[in-house]
C-alpha cells in the first residue's frame, strides 16, 4: 500500500513539476522557432494536408531495401529534411483530455519507479536511483530526435532537464513515503 501511495504521490509530483517547468519558466520554448511565413504558411499547409493530422518526414521514400534506402540517402544529399507534426485545427491545444492523459502517464511512470525505488535501501539510494532513471527517460528519446531527426541542441537539452526533474521530484516524494528504513517490498 505504501508503494501504491508513493507512486501517486510521485505521479501528482511529477505533475506539478512538469506544469511549473511548461508554464513559468523558458523551458517549455527554448529551440522553438515560428514558421516562417507565418499565417500564409499555414494557411498552406492546412489547405495542402486538410483536416487529417499526421506525423510527416520529407524526403520520403518508402521501403527499407537497398534501393529504397540508396533512393533516401541520395535525397538527403540535395533535398532538405524535417518532420512535421501536423494537426488539423480544432485538435491541438491544451484540452482537458490531453492534460488527463498525461497525468495518467505520469502516475503510472511514477508506480513503476516507486517500485523500483522500494528494493532499494534507505533516502539517498532511492534518490540517486530516480535520478539515474530520470537520466535513462531524459536521454531514451529526447537524445535520439536529436540524432535522428535534427531536433536543435538547446531543445533536446531542455526537455531532457525536465524530464530528469519529473523524477527527480518523484523520487522525493516516493522516498520520503518509503520512509528511510529498510526495503518495504520485496519485487
């Protein structure tokens, strides 16, 4: 019951942390860019891809065969690159779905880590295990958009930091539940 209770606690923690980062600090910005254009490239767009939303790479060619992937590379040579994450007006924006969504995600992110937290020993060995998971989470997909898809430096460095703070402060709260004794589960 005590792993239970500090996930939420954590999951609430993360929240808080993740809405502070987004909404009173830079963070949620740096390495974000206007499109140029503005209004009429957007207008564009929306008169190009409709009302579908979608997620879109240019150059695109299909396939993973030799070919294909000889097709791409030479594109990439000449052509400029991107990915696009397209939504239709009226689908974006923060809507109380969104925000339910990604309080659950950050509860059940949290249960997992008081899981793992509560073999180990003592505060300050569940607090460098948080971190050390709050570095794997920073670094598994923040690090490789960068590598893969050309997202800017000072934007993957970031959101990495907010995501290595969400449990950070989940990793208070769930040690601090856990108590500063011995394991309280065995997993």
């Amino acid at each position: 019951m005590r792993i239970l209770i500090a996930g939420v606690l954590g999951g609430i923690a993360m929240f808080v942390w993740a809405s502070i980062a987004h909404v009173a600090t830079p963070l949620a910005t740096i390495g974000l860019q206007p499109v140029p254009g503005g209004e009429a490239t957007i207008q564009d767009l929306h008169q190009r891809l409709g009302d579908k939303g979608a997620l879109y790479f240019f150059p695109y060619t299909a396939g993973t065969d030799a070919k294909s992937m000889a097709d791409q590379e030479a594109k990439l040579k000449v052509e400029p690159s991107g990915l696009l994450a397209y939504q239709a007006p009226g689908s974006g924006g923060v809507m109380p779905r969104q925000l339910g969504v990604e309080f659950a995600l950050e509860v059940i992110e949290s249960l997992l880590t008081a899981v793992l937290l509560s073999v180990a020993v003592g505060f300050g060995a569940r607090m460098r295990a948080a971190a050390m998971i709050g570095l794997v989470a920073a670094m598994a997909t923040n690090f490789s958009y960068w590598n893969w898809y050309g997202f800017s430096f000072d934007y993957t460095l970031a959101n990495a930091f907010t995501e290595l703070m969400k449990f950070v402060v989940a990793g208070v709260a769930i040690a601090f539940v856990l108590g500063r004794g011995d394991r309280t589960a065995q997993v």
